[in-house]
C-alpha cells in the first residue's frame, strides 16, 4: 500500500515537471531602442542606392529576429516589426516570446530588409551574433537587449544576374589569356 502511495506520488511529481518543462518560454521586448540599448540600424557608407544615415519607417523597412539556445541552430521567429516613423534607424517590437526557454544563456540575430521578406530584398542586413546570459520567463519581460546587441548596418544587394555578368566577364578574360 505504501509502495503504491509513493508510486503515485513520484509519478504526479514527474507529470507535473513534464508538463513544465514542455511549456517553457521566455520572453524578451524586441526593439534596439530601450533603457540599455541604442544599437542604430544605417545605411553602408558608399552603398550604390545613394542612400546615407539611418534606416527608415518611410523606406520600408522591417526587422525580424532568430535565437538560438542549447548550441542549436538559429531559429527564426517569423514575425517582423516596421521601423519607428519618429526615430531613424530604430524599431520599437513587441514582446516577443520565445517557445521552449526554460532558463540559461541564450543567443540572438536581428535582420533589417525593405522586401516583402530577408531572402529577396534588395536592401538588406545583419546583426552580429549576440549572447544574453538569460531572459525573463513567462510573458513580462524584465529587460531589453542591453548592450549586447550592437549598431550595424544595410546596404545594396546585387541582383544575381550582375553577378552573372562579372562570372562570365571572368571567365571570359580568363580564357582569352590562356589562349595567349
């Protein structure tokens, strides 16, 4: 009888840490504008758009945000947020969940692009990689970034059939040299 009370005790225990452990989540305020961070996003100095300063709002411009924790890869989050209208170069997210953090460090890149997504925009950049030693549990985020999160910037992308011209503008040099 004993044996059975422990039994069902020990099992209600691990049911319950189960449940816990499966719904883990963190949250953290996905902006690069806060009480400890001021990381700009601008434009590459020299970029072939003509285009200098801070990203804008007015430009088109969104962010978007992968983590990763536990050595993983990046997971992107899928959401994205619009550029401040009133500050350049600056976006103000919401809180952003992040599903299966149950505590620890954790790493995270931020992307700016004006297209309809990262992959086919014209304008785009990255972040630097960027490590939290932890962030809130559950849904009220204590903190933002901080100093982790760096300024970086965007710039023109080449459309891939100029990239095919310099190729094959190569190859052929190449070859007219080698003939030689």
């Amino acid at each position: 009888m004993k044996k059975s009370i422990v039994a069902s005790i020990i099992g209600v225990v691990a049911t319950v840490a189960a449940i816990e452990s499966s719904y883990g989540q963190g949250s953290v305020f996905f902006n690069n504008y806060g009480t400890t961070t001021d990381a700009i996003v601008s434009w590459a100095a020299g970029d072939s758009s003509g285009l200098t300063g801070p990203a804008t709002a007015a430009q088109g411009f969104k962010a978007t945000l992968s983590y990763q924790f536990g050595g993983g890869a990046l997971t992107p989050l899928g959401n994205s947020t619009a550029f401040n209208a009133n500050l350049p170069g600056y976006f103000t997210g919401p809180i952003v969940v992040i599903p299966g953090y149950s505590g620890g460090a954790i790493s995270f890149q931020v992307y700016a692009y004006d297209g309809a997504d990262y992959a086919s925009s014209l304008h785009k950049g990255q972040s630097a990689l960027f490590t939290l030693t932890g962030i809130a549990t559950g849904q009220n985020p204590t903190a933002d970034f901080g100093p982790a999160f760096t300024a970086f910037t965007v710039s023109t992308v080449p459309e891939p059939s100029t990239l095919a011209l310099i190729g094959l503008g190569t190859g052929a040099l190449l070859f007219l040299r080698r003939r030689k």
